[in-house]
DNA sequence: ACTTTCATGTACTGTATAGTACATTTTTTC
DNA sequence: GAAAAAATGTACTATACAGTACATGAAAGT
C-alpha cells in the first residue's frame, strides 16, 4: 500500500492510494472531506452563485460522480458545508465558555473574543451567503442564528441574572444582554460585511473596551444625564 | 397623441405612446426609469446574480438595446442601481436632520427613525448585494457606507461635541457615537439581514429605548460598578 | 410626402454550467 | 486469478444567459 499525499493550502488530500483491504471506507471520507474543503474555500471566496460544481471538482482533484455520490446536489452542497460551519461555530463557542466576572477586563475578553469569531473570514462568509440564499435555506438561517449569536446571548443572560439586580435596570435582562452584543458588534460587523475596512486587533479591543465602558456604566443604575 | 399607461405595483411605464414633437427625450427618460424600477426591484427580490436581464427587459416591457444603450451591461445596471440606492439614501438622510437634544426622547425618535431606514426591504437588499457582490462594485461599498451610516453618526459627533464634556467620557466621542449606533442596530440589522425576524415598530422602539437607556447612563460619567 | 435620424424589438451567438450516462479503474470475493 | 461489486473519471446534454447584429418602425426636418 501507498499513497500520494497532496498539500494545498490547509487542504489535505488523497490520491492514487492502493489500499489493504477494508481502507474504502477511510478513502471515501478523504475524498468527501476533500470536497468539502474545497467548496468551502470556492464558496468563502466567491460566493455560492459564482462558483461552479466544476471549480470544487478541480480544485478537489475529485470527481463528479462523487460529488453528486456525496452531496446529490450543488444546493445539497451547500446546505453541507453550512451545516458544518454552524457546527464549528457552536463548537468553537462552547469550548470559550470561561467563567465570566463582570468586571471591565473579563467583559472586554468576552467581547474580544466574540468578535474576533465573528470577524473571522469563515463567520463572514457564512453569514453573507446564508444573507444572500436566504431564501433557499431558510432553515439553517435559523440555525446559523441560533448556534452563532445565541450561546453567547444566553451565556451573558445567565450570568446578569446572577449578579444584576433586575429591579435597577433600564430594561430587561434580555435586553441588556442583546444591547451589549450589538455596540460591540454592530459597527464592525456591518463595515466588515461590506468588506470596508479590517479593524487590527488593537483596534477591535479599542472598541470593545469603549463599548463595555459604556455598557457598565449604563447598567450601573445611576440616573441619567440630560442636557 | 395618445398613451397607454400600465401600473405594475409600484412600477409605472409607458408603451405604445404616439407624441407631439420634442416628447422624445421624456419618453426615452420613461423608458430609463423603467428598466430601473423594474431592475431595483429584481435585484432586491432575487438579488443580482439570480436576476437575468431577459427578467428585467420582461418586466420593464422594454428592449435589450435600450437596456444596452442606457447602461451599457448588466454591471453598468448594477452600478446605476446602488448610485440611485445611495442617493435615496442621502436625500433620506438629510431630509431627517432634526434638531437633537440628548434627552432620551430624542434620541429614541432618532434611533428608530435610523433604525427604520436600515431596515427597510430596500436598505437590506442594497446591503446584502453589496455584502455579495463587494468585489465587483468596491467603491460603490464606500459610497454605501458613507451616504447612510456616516451622515448619522457626524451628525451625532457633532451634536455630542457640543454637549458633553470630553474628559468626563470613558472614551473618545467618535467611538461613543459608534456604540451607540451600534447597540441600537447591531442585533437588528443582523436578524433582519439574516431574513430571520421582522420586528414590529413597536419591539423596535423597546429595543432602541433600551439602548438609549443603558448608553444614556453609559456616558453619564459616573463611577462604573464592577461585580 | 419623402428622407433622415433615432428608438425599439427580435433573432442569434458563444459560453458557462448543473446534472446524467457511461466507460474505466480499483477492490473484494470466491 | 477471474468475476462481481464498488468507486471514480469523462464525455455528453440541455439550458440559461450576457452580449451583438440586424431588422422594424416611428418622429423630425425639409
């Protein structure tokens, strides 16, 4: 048995592999896995319309039988590779569960960390193509959704729950919890989406600490200023 | 001279129409304006991509050489498109300036009549196409960014300059303007782009009050609470 | 009225592409 | 080691579409 191994990028994958026996089954996977890959790197970079079935095929080094064997169609393709993005977007966040205090620094991390996952070509990506098939996958709009933003809105509001005083805020915990996510990323996601500017990472925490300053004070329960 | 006048929704075009002399012009304008109307709204419906120009020229009851002479290809439509979007925009914008005192009913108004705008089918749609097609049209992403969100943040800057002491800030008031902003939009914009959620005007004005609440007590100066 | 000029409509071309059918190669089984 | 089964590679089909060329028809000038 040997086998060919090629690097392309972060891509791995097989070719020309004779195999002992009961192997099929590893080369299969490899191959889908290639595909996947692949398309993901087509998809992130020219979006789902402008790329088509036979770019994944090349630059996979597959074939289309396979292909159409694996995904059944270029939409089934789709729904795949976002499903697994929505997946390593769930896994990625749940393993950054840290305890959370609410003191600016922790805050901040937090708030760095997220948008750092956010701003991440991959998240970008996904949400500008899910933005854009919207109608086509409705469903996993939902989950991309569900499995992105809200473990860390629900992750937030379990922690205000246990030290805020929901007596003294402005508004409900939910709120709050919600607010906080959006003036941390709203202007960056937004500029970032449109591909306007790529924030450095001192920037970012720039803006997150503005944002959680802001934040600690408002909830603070103190009475406003008006002018 | 007689013509014939089609209503199409919100789409009003011109066919077989018999004129005076020096009518020319208004017609050949006529027929512009159709094919753009019937343009704005395939590429909102459909998007850019999905959107062919045998669609257009169906719906606008007009022909390709007209489509051709006008703008010159499908990208030149695209072009023509945004330019007019951002326009809107402005004109929508700088219609709006009302006088802003910070009080929390003003900014509220504010708020949701910022938010509104964003949210509109049309403001979502120009997004996400240029969110899409940013590669193609980068300059006309600037132009976006600069005819909607820009105008509002200045005149927010500018009216904070004039109000608010600096060193009492936990940050510069370029950035506690983008917070702002941020904290009112950020979650909406992204459920909404997302096709996800279509928020009432009344869940939207609890959103931006909550907002306004926490940044309000957010720039008040005060001594920030840590947990 | 006749010609010129301009606007419009339509038929066509070349290309790209999703999906299919079949041929080829590799692995398993006996 | 030959036949069967599985996987893979490739050639093809049908279609959709951007862009072009040309034909048709109406208004303007004289």
């Amino acid at each position: 048995m040997y086998c060919i191994v090629h690097f392309f990028g972060r891509q791995v994958f097989f070719t020309r592999i004779f195999m002992c026996s009961g192997v099929r089954k590893d080369l299969k996977e490899a191959r889908r896995q290639a595909m996947m890959d692949a398309a993901e790197a087509l998809f992130l970079e020219k979006g789902y319309g402008r790329t088509s079935l036979s770019d994944i095929i090349r630059r996979s080094k597959g074939s289309r039988t396979t292909l159409y064997e694996n995904f059944g169609s270029k939409e089934g393709l789709l729904r795949t590779i976002i499903k697994e993005a929505c997946l390593k977007a769930q896994q990625a966040i749940q393993a950054d569960d840290k305890p959370l205090s609410l003191t600016e620094e922790s805050l901040v991390d937090l708030g760095v960390r997220f948008a750092a996952f956010a701003l991440t070509p991959m998240s970008l990506a996904v949400f500008r193509i899910i933005a854009m098939e919207r109608k086509l996958i409705p469903e996993l709009a939902e989950n991309f959704f569900e499995t992105s933003i809200l473990p860390i809105r629900e992750q937030l509001i379990r922690r205000f729950q246990n030290s805020l005083d929901a007596e003294k805020l402005p508004c409900s915990i939910d709120r709050v919890a919600t607010v906080f996510l959006g003036s941390i990323l709203g202007d960056l996601h937004f500029r970032h989406s449109l591909g306007l500017s790529k924030d450095t990472p001192e920037e970012i925490r720039e803006h997150v600490r503005s944002a959680v300053r802001i934040f600690l004070n408002g909830i603070g329960g103190v009475e406003r200023k008006a002018a």
